[in-house]
C-alpha cells in the first residue's frame, strides 16, 4: 500500500464524516511521506513514546485517534520532529472515528459483548450524542465493572446508583463527562453510562438522576475504535502489517 492508496481509501472508509469535520482539525496528516506502507502502528494518543514504539517495530505510518494536543505544550514539535527523524508518516482521525458506524463507542459496545446496539453515537447540530445498546441477559453491577476491566485490562471506577438490573447501556467514549451525556442516556431509559472521564458535576448528576456511572480512562475506552479501523485497512491491504503500540495507563494510577 502507498501512502496514495491510504489517502484514497479514508473518504471511502468515512464518507461523509469527513466532510462534516473539514477544515477544523479533526484529522489529516501530521507527517506525511509518499512511500510504501508494509507496517502500520497504532494507538489511541501522538505521544513521543509512541512514536519511538512505532520506529522501534519498523512502521512506516502511525495511526491515532488523537493528535498531540496544542495544550499539552511543545508536546507537538517534540512528535514531528521525532516522525521527521525515524521517516514514519503520522495519521490522525478524531471526530470521524468517534462518529463513524465502526467508530470507538460502537467497538467498546462490541468488546463487552453488547448483543444489540440500537443507536450509534454521533454528532448532529454541533452536538455529541451517545451510542446506546441492550444486553438481552441483563448484567450486574459488578458484572459489568469487571466486565469493562478485563476489556480495558485496567481498574475502572464505578457508581452504583440504583438495584435494577442493567439491560440498557449508553456509551460515548472519551471525554463524556458532560452532565448532557448522561441526561441523554437517562432519558432514553438507560441503566447504565459508560465514558473515559469524570468530573464533579458528573458523578454528582448520575447520582441524583439513578443512573449507573462507569468511568474507564480516555485512552482504553478509545483504543478499539483505532483497531477497529487498522483492522479495515488490512482486510483491503492484505500485505500490510499492523501492530498495536502498547501505551502507558497513566490515568487510571
């Protein structure tokens, strides 16, 4: 595969998800170099580590949901002058892959064995709105806190605030700690509201409104949604390689 091929395969893969973030950031290229790709690495974060693990495996491009954040400062120039050094193109898809139908909310709902996902998350009006799935045998819990464990292979946490059995799920990966989300999930007769942050409001919210509240960390709640995109590639690129970085679980220390 080119880096040619690539770029004509993401509008296929994303249709209009890619036309709905145009021009704002949300993915592209931060290094880009016109080679053959036969190793692909990948991980959720554009971080100097994953970037040396990507040389260290002999990538040739570096897929992430994230880009290196502005705010993280002088992070950025670290990672391309890294990228630029080792020869390794970098590719970034954020909104779109939060969005898309085989997106990260989609593919945690598919790790933890949802049996039907009912509504996929996605953004309209300049909103975000989750995913939301049902369990036909209702679930604990506890049963779903180590469920959501074994899957992210790290400690969660979890507020247990109601004794119903869960059979309903919203899940929006990430940075779903906006009180809207849970009100969202809420509403739509949820048991339960799965994301990778919290904050105050939010634990205070799903408490008085009784919905279940489990909090993974940004990192491994989203790492699938990139999986399941190498995974795609592959399956139309037969001879490319893909190799998952193994990234720190900082947030969950």
């Amino acid at each position: 595969m080119k880096t040619s091929d690539f770029e004509e395969l993401m509008p296929k893969l994303f249709g209009n998800w890619l036309l709905e973030f145009e021009n704002e950031g949300e993915y592209g290229f931060t290094h880009k170099l016109e080679k053959e790709i036969n190793v692909i690495a990948y991980a959720t974060n554009l971080t100097p580590e994953t970037v040396e693990k990507a040389h260290t495996i002999g990538a040739d491009l570096l897929i992430t949901h994230h880009d290196a954040w502005d705010f993280v400062y002088g992070m950025k120039e670290v990672c391309v002058d890294r990228l630029r050094k080792h020869h390794i193109s970098h590719y970034f898809t954020h909104y779109p892959l939060d969005f898309v139908e085989f997106g990260t909310s989609t593919a945690l709902f598919e790790r933890i064995h949802i049996d039907k996902i009912t509504t996929v998350s996605t953004f309209k009006d300049n909103q975000e709105f989750p995913g939301i799935g049902v369990f036909q045998t209702p679930l604990s819990f506890i049963e779903l806190k180590e469920r959501l464990e074994r899957v992210m292979e790290e400690p969660i946490k979890a507020w247990k605030n109601h004794d119903r059995p869960i059979k309903k799920v919203g899940i929006l990966t990430g940075a779903g700690n906006q009180t809207s989300l849970i009100q969202y999930a809420k509403n739509h007769n949820c048991d339960a509201f799965i994301t990778g942050e919290r904050s105050l409001y939010s634990v205070q919210y799903a408490k008085f409104a009784g919905i279940h509240f489990y909090v993974g960390s940004h990192t491994f709640t989203e790492i699938f949604g990139v999986e399941n995109l190498v995974v795609r590639i592959c399956e139309l690129f037969p001879n490319v390689k893909a190799v998952k970085i193994q990234e720190d679980h900082i947030e969950s220390c």
